[in-house]
C-alpha cells in the first residue's frame, strides 16, 4: 500500500543530524484518512473453551488487544477470524483493526513474548485518535466488539471469548513497551506523523515513543530503517 509522492507534504526518512533538539511539534495525520485496509495477520496455536480477552492503550492512539487460552498463558487460536479480517476488508475496517503485530518482551529487548507452546505471541494492533485511545469507555467499546465478532466465528472447535479487562497503565506505557522496533516505525510513519525527521528533532515526541533511554538514543536508526514498511508491504502474514 503505497502511498503517491507528488505534491505530498510526506518527506522520506533521512539520516538524523546531531543537532540539538528543537521544539517543533511533528505534523501529525489525520488518523482516519490512513486508515486503508488490513494489514497483516497471525496467530497461534488451535484452543477451545472460554478464552480471555484483554485490551491496552499505549501512547500515540495505540490501542492493542491480546488474548489468552483458559488455565494457560497461550494466545487463544484465533487463525480463521485472522483470515477473516484478510479477505474482507470492510469487515477489518469496521472492527477498526489495521495489522496483528508480535508482543514486545520489555522496552529493554527488542525481541517477542514467546508462549508456552514455542509461538511468538500475538495482539490486534488499532491506531485511532489519542484523546480516543485514551478514553476508558471508547476502548471497552473496541474490545467488546471484537469480542462479538470472535464469538460469531465459525471455528473449526468450538470456543468463546470473554472480555476479561483493560490492562491500560496510567499514564499510558510508552510504545517500546508492547511493540516491536519496526511496527513502532511502521505505525508512526503510515498513521501519526508525516515527516520522520520532524519526530527525530523533537524532544516531547521521542519520550512518547520510548521508555528506554538507549531506544531513544538510537531513535534515528529505529524509526528511519522502517518508516514507510507498513505502507509499502504487501505481506498480509506478520512474520
């Protein structure tokens, strides 16, 4: 999906200068108007029973759900609504759910949560409106449909899915806490800002980017080697 070049005011990532941070606050999006279809999709293992759901906002609009297998800290198999939101696109747009992104293990490590089973386990990525993402009631909203769709699915064993609470912290954890290095970038670069540099010159920007003092000293290489990844790719399978 990518995006046209002339006449944007969307500037490609360049190498960041070590000036003194300025500032200027990046120009943002307008979140809707990104917003053009599904972006990938991946799942773990098969599960039956009551499976729990949890939704957590992040900073930058972020909104993220994750689901959980009953006695066990598996992600529920949720492969066939996964393929669902790939084919339909209408119906990945009114779930308001744009990719399915591997959960991050810290802001330290750059690396997956791995489930008991061996799976890189997996959340429902949706980038809205901060002052929506951070709004209680819209986020029960989200899951709570989420949760209905789930239900309705066909599965091949049969299951259900509760929703079992919002995990969100006060303020909200910063982005390298739940995603990794390149779905942060992605994120920012197809949905939140227009111009990298502008993000890499300001100060305020980066510390909601990252908890991490070292990620947001090499912000310039994490945010600039995938800027554009999730508006050019055209693999719907989260690797």
């Amino acid at each position: 999906m990518g995006k046209a070049t002339n006449g944007s005011s969307k500037h490609l990532p360049s190498k960041a200068t070590e000036e003194i941070k300025i500032k200027k606050e990046p120009t943002r999006k307008v979140v809707s108007s990104q917003k053009k279809g599904f972006l990938g999709n991946a799942s773990p293992a098969k599960s039956k029973g009551v499976n729990k759901v949890f939704v957590t906002a992040t900073t930058n609009g972020v909104l993220l759900l994750r689901t959980e297998r009953p006695y066990s800290k598996d992600d529920a198999f949720t492969n066939t609504f996964g393929e669902k939101l790939t084919s339909d696109p209408d119906y990945a747009a009114k779930l308001n759910i744009q990719k399915v992104c591997n959960r991050r293990e810290s802001s330290q490590k750059n690396v997956p949560i791995i489930t008991p089973r061996g799976w890189n386990s997996k959340q429902y990525v949706s980038i809205n409106d901060t002052s929506e993402a951070e709004n209680e009631d819209f986020r029960k909203k989200w899951v709570e449909d989420i949760v209905d769709a789930l239900n309705k699915v066909d599965w091949t064993w049969g299951q259900s899915f509760m929703f079992c609470g919002d995990e969100t912290l006060t303020p909200p954890g910063k982005m390298d806490r739940y995603l990794m290095n390149e779905d942060i970038a992605g994120i920012l670069g197809t949905y939140v800002f227009e111009n990298v540099d502008e993000v890499l010159s300001n100060e305020d920007a980066l510390q909601l980017i990252f908890e991490n003092k070292s990620n947001i000293e090499n912000a310039s290489s994490i945010l600039c080697s995938n800027w554009l990844s999730w508006s050019t790719t055209n693999n719907m399978e989260q690797k």
